[in-house]
C-alpha cells in the first residue's frame, strides 16, 4: 500500500510538472534516518522520483509553506490539511497557490515504542505493508503489527482524510475516533492545582529549550517569537518557570489552531509528551465552542468569530 | 596498567565513593542521561550513548557568572561580583571516547593561551574522565574519521573495556589513577584479559563503514565552499531549531543576559545556538544571518572548515553521530561534509 502511494504521488507530481500547473513539489524523500523521511522540495521534473510515503512522514508539511510565492504542490494527510486550512484562513498561503495531492492516513508509528520493543538496537531500515511493518538492522529483523506502534494522537484521530484537496491518491479511510478523546487532560484536570504544577514541572524538567516543538509546528510562524525579544520580558535559562512559561506560552497562542499532528512531541530530543498542553486548549476548544480547528474554509477562526451565546463564564 | 574489576562490584563501589561527585549514565523514560549517582538513580553501562551529551557537567547550560545590586543605596551598587560557586571534585563514569575528545576540542576554545575561562577550566581541572570503549558503534558513529575511535583515550584518566562480567580499567592518568584506587574489589589483569580487550577494539574499529570525506574537504578553499550554490538546497529541510547545537558535545556558543528582580540582579550565561536568527541579530536590527540558508551553512563551515583552519587540529566534530540520530529533518553531517567536498 505504501509503496502504492509512492508511486501515485511521483506519478501526480510529474504530471503537474508535465501540465505546468506548478512551479515546485514539497514531499519527502528517503534520507539516512528511517524513522525521519526528509522534507524535500523538488523543483525540476527530473526529480520527482525522489519522492516517497510511509508511516514515518510524520511531520506537518504546512511547517513549508509559511509566506511562499510559487505555485505549489504539496502532500497532505488528515492533519496536514487542516493546518493547511488554517495557513489559508490565517492570510500565510492563498488556496490558488497550493494543488493538494491527498492522502488517506493510517497514522504514523511511534518510533520510540519501536527503539524499546528492540531493545534500542540500531534499526537501519523498515519495510511495510498494510498491516505490518519490519525493521531491520545489522544482524536482526523482526516484524510487528502497525496498529501496535502508532503514535497517541493517531490513535485518537477524528480526521485521517485530508478535509480538503485537489486530487485524492485513494479511498478515504475509515476513521478511528468518532470524537476526539482527552481522557489524558481530564486526569491531569482532575489533580488538585500544586499536584498538577508538580506533575507538569516534571515533564518539562528535561527541557533544553532547543525550540523543536516550536520550529517543526506549522502555526508557529510569527516573525519573532516571544522568547526571541531583543529585550526579554521573560528569563532565556533553563529555570524550571521559565521553561514552564514558554510551554504555557506557545500552547495558548496556538489554542483552536492545533490539529494534533503530533510533530511536536515526535521531535523533541528529550521525549516530552508536549502535545497535552496544547491538547488541553483543544479540549477547551471542543467542549466550550464544539471547535476543531481547520475543518472548513467557510468556518472562521475560533478567535475571529463571535456568536451570542458564546460561552462567557470567565468574565 | 591495567585492572581488573567484577561489574558488580565496581558499580556497587561507586556508591561508597564520598569525596566526589559521580556522574553515571541511566536511563530514564526512553533516553539514558549522565546523572548525579544518588538514591534511586542505577547505573545503566549497557547503554549506546547518552541522549545529551555530558557537556553540561563542565558547561551548564545556564550558569549565574555575576550578581549585582540595583539598589543606590547599597555601598555595591551597580558592581558585578563573581557569583559563589563550587567546583567539587567530580567523576564521569563511562563517557564515550567521542564525548571525552569532545572536551579536547572545546578546551581550545575555554582554556587557550589568550583566554582561561574561570568556570569551565576550574570544572574541568576538578573532573576524571573515565570512559568505556563501544563494542557496538553504529552506523551513525564517524570517530574514526575525525581523529578518535571506539576505544581512543583522547581527553581520558582511564578506560574501561567491557568484557561481559568484567570491566578491565586500563588507566591512563594519574588522576584516573588516583580515583580507581577508591574502587574496591580490583585485581591485577591477566594477559588473557588484555588480549581479549585488544580484539574488541580491533573489531570495533572495523564496525565502523563511513564515507565521510574529511580529508578533500580540509583541502578545499574557504571562499570556494562558502559562496558554492549548495546551501539553499541543504538547508530546504532544516527547521533552525536547537536540536544539534545543543546535542552536540562540541559546539560551545552561548549568549549572555542579565535577569533582574526588584533590585537584585544575575548575570546568566546560556548555551546559545547558531541556528537561532536572534544569534546574529545586531542591535541596528541588521542581522547578518537573516535566512535559513546562511545559518545552516555557518554551523557546517564552523565546524569543518572555519575551526580547522584556526587551530590546525582537524575539525570540531567527534563524529558521536548524536545530531544525525535526532535531527528532526534528517540533516546529516556526513552527506554534508561530502557535498561540501566535492565543490
């Protein structure tokens, strides 16, 4: 199946070359870490060979499109198109730039269940087909079941087919989670307030403020984010409250804007589980205004839309 | 000289050990990390390489280099005072030879003939190193291309080959001489055992398969790799955020700030990264390094050819491979360094 969607994306990608209906082409191509495709951008029609899927392109390929000019082809799955809804609603890209080539979505697998189910052996490269996939290294090989090793998000994922394209490459795939599912805030919710601060100090005592979370995250495209000020109004160390602060920070300017692709917690060098902090304000989203965030270009932003009857207990 | 040790009792010992500090890998969630060896904390040797290196042992990532008071009143007011500190003597039990070279290069940078850093030179003074050879290198791992190897003794007191049951310590300093003799247990090592350790490390070094172009690139001219048309294409993928500066065991840049409470203040020191647009930008908000492309190539010619020609001694790199593993678009040094060197 992968492989089928390989080849379909390198056979759409040349004949928008081929037809001039684009400029360039932003997908991924196989590199040296198997777990970490990489985006690549192809610009002459020679290279659209070097274009592939699998179950590891699980970064948002929207992070690309901030402020470009061309015309562009561009693969999206469930999430990526939502977040490319949101670049066209928040004025970062214009829908007649972009022709969205479609893909249905399995999920992606968490490679850090897969590192421990080897006991951290190298893996070299992975195989898969529908339902399985094998990694292999120097001297081993062992197979498992995909639905075992997907990442937490796509196993709570209410959206796996893109909400929005110009061409599809399959059939749409069924969805796995009527409605999104927080059973994990709902705990941390429920911890009286200095067991919960303890509880997120703790998850971020590894933090290197490296800003991966921030860098890979395709609604972080302010031109100066606000730990960059010149003049800092909050501390740059790795003082547990100002790492907090920035956490905090970056999830509030991305609330009813997140779609859960889960790149953040994917490429966080210390494994933090990042995504609850930006899954609490989805759940807010949710629940308060029955918002998920990029489903429609008819829809406004959650912020820029008001209603009567909005909820306004906080006032 | 070489010891002989029991694993068990060597790890048990270090716990006994009370007039240094010990930093030992164990693993924590997915990763392993240096830690202080302390109640609940188990020592894990069975590891490939820690997920940071150990450079924030000698080199905080945030340190308080100065204190000062705002307040007019005090008779120190406005004056910088060195902000107290403590330098105890300090162990790093099982650093990879990569990660001990790594401390070579950056003392060029700390400790040189113009500069002494006071912080880093005090901390480094006070710690043995005692490494542990990889059996297994990866495929990622490249020391050999830079000067190392799997079992080099580059920056180390002692270095421990894992032999199954048993460690065997060659020891290779005085300090690493002084620090084994507080471990109990050891014995004199036996032939056998020496020529055991001599085949790990020969097979070791034959593990490691990497075509990394060092040599041709070193040859290349300055100007010719800087203005060559590759960056833009290498630096597509790239999302500048601080993954590989601060993975590195190598790259030493930091930024400076001063954090001020009510009339109290600290002056701080932070890693800082080359990826970050705010590194370059001037305070007549020109910044020099505006675009992505310019920032990626400043990391890679830094590294392989700005370092190399400053200080003649090969490059700052020790090829750990941590920056290949973790970077989140898969830049990779090795196919860089070849793109460079086939300009």
């Amino acid at each position: 199946m992968m492989q089928h969607y390989t080849e379909k994306i390198k056979e759409i990608a040349k004949r928008l070359f081929e037809e001039e209906k684009i400029d360039i082409f932003i997908g991924y191509e196989k590199g040296t870490n198997p777990f970490f495709p990489r985006p690549t951008l192809i610009s002459k029609i020679e290279d659209v060979n070097k274009l592939i899927w699998n179950s590891n392109c699980a970064l948002n390929l929207c992070n690309y499109l901030t402020g470009r000019k061309e015309r562009i082809g561009i693969i999206a799955n469930g999430c990526t198109s939502r977040s490319i809804v949101t670049h066209i609603l928040e004025n970062q890209i214009k829908r007649e730039q972009l022709y969205i080539v479609g893909i249905p979505c399995e999920g992606m697998l968490d490679y850090r269940k897969i590192q421990a189910a080897v006991d951290n052996k190298e893996i070299l490269e992975i195989k898969e087909n529908e339902k399985e996939f094998k990694v292999i290294g120097d001297g081993f090989e062992e197979a498992f079941n995909k639905e075992d090793f997907l990442q937490e998000n796509c196993l709570a994922c209410t959206h796996p087919n893109p909400v929005i394209y110009d061409e599809i490459i399959a059939e749409p795939v069924s969805t796995r989670a009527a409605r999104p599912e927080y059973e994990d805030i709902k705990e941390i919710e429920e911890m009286p307030i200095e067991k919960r601060r303890f509880h997120i100090q703790k998850l971020l005592e590894r933090c290197i403020r490296c800003y991966a979370c921030r860098n890979v995250c395709p609604l972080c495209y302010c031109p100066t984010c606000f730990v960059d000020e010149r003049i800092p109004w909050f501390g740059k160390s790795i003082d547990p409250t100002d790492t907090l602060t920035f956490h905090i920070l970056r999830a509030f300017h991305c609330a009813g804007r997140c779609t859960d692709c889960g790149a953040c917690e994917r490429v966080c060098p210390v494994g933090i589980p990042i995504r609850i902090f930006i899954k609490k304000l989805n759940k807010d989203a949710f629940e308060i205004f029955s918002w998920e965030a990029g489903l429609s270009l008819e829809q406004k932003p959650l912020f820029a839309a008001y209603k009567k009857d909005d909820y306004d207990d906080f006032l | 000289m070489y010891k002989l040790f029991k694993k068990e009792d060597f790890i048990n010992s270090l716990y006994k050990i009370k007039d240094y500090k010990i930093f030992v890998p164990a693993k924590e969630g997915y990763y392993h990390f240096f830690s202080p060896l302390e109640k609940g904390i188990s020592p894990d040797f069975s590891f490939f390489n820690t997920r940071l290196s150990p450079k924030s042992i000698i080199y905080p990532q945030s340190e308080r280099m100065f204190e000062f008071s705002l307040n007019k009143e005090d008779p120190d007011a406005f004056i910088l005072k060195e902000a107290e500190k403590e330098f105890p003597l300090q162990a790093i039990i099982g650093i990879r030879p990569c990660d001990a070279h790594a401390f070579q290069i950056v003392k060029k940078n700390f400790d040189n003939p113009d500069y002494k850093d006071p912080w880093w030179t005090k901390r480094y003074e006070n710690t043995t190193f005692i490494g542990l050879g990889c059996n297994n290198p990866r495929n990622t791992c490249f020391c050999t291309k830079v000067g190392g190897g799997p079992f080099s003794e580059i920056g180390l007191d002692a270095i421990m080959y894992d032999l199954g049951e048993n460690f065997l310590i060659k020891v290779l300093t005085d300090k690493g001489s002084l620090f084994l003799k507080k471990i109990e247990g050891g014995k004199e090592a036996e032939e056998t055992h020496i020529k055991q350790a001599e085949k790990i490390k020969k097979e070791a070094e034959a593990k490691i398969k990497t075509d990394i172009e060092i040599e041709a690139l070193l040859k290349k001219g300055i100007l010719q790799v800087f203005e060559a048309d590759i960056w833009e294409e290498i630096s597509f993928p790239c999302i500048n955020c601080g993954i590989c500066t601060y993975l590195c065991p190598t790259c030493w840049c930091f930024d400076i700030q001063d954090e001020v409470y009510k009339d109290k203040g600290d002056r701080i020191r932070n890693w800082d990264s080359c990826m970050f647009p705010i590194f370059t930008l001037h305070a007549s908000g020109h910044n020099p390094r505006a675009e992505k492309f310019r920032r990626v190539r400043q990391r890679f010619m830094h590294k392989l050819k700005y370092y190399p020609e400053k200080y003649h001694d090969g490059v700052q790199c020790s090829g750990c491979g941590r920056c290949i593993i973790a970077c989140p678009t898969n830049m990779d040094i090795r196919e860089i360094a070849n793109k460079m060197s086939k300009i």
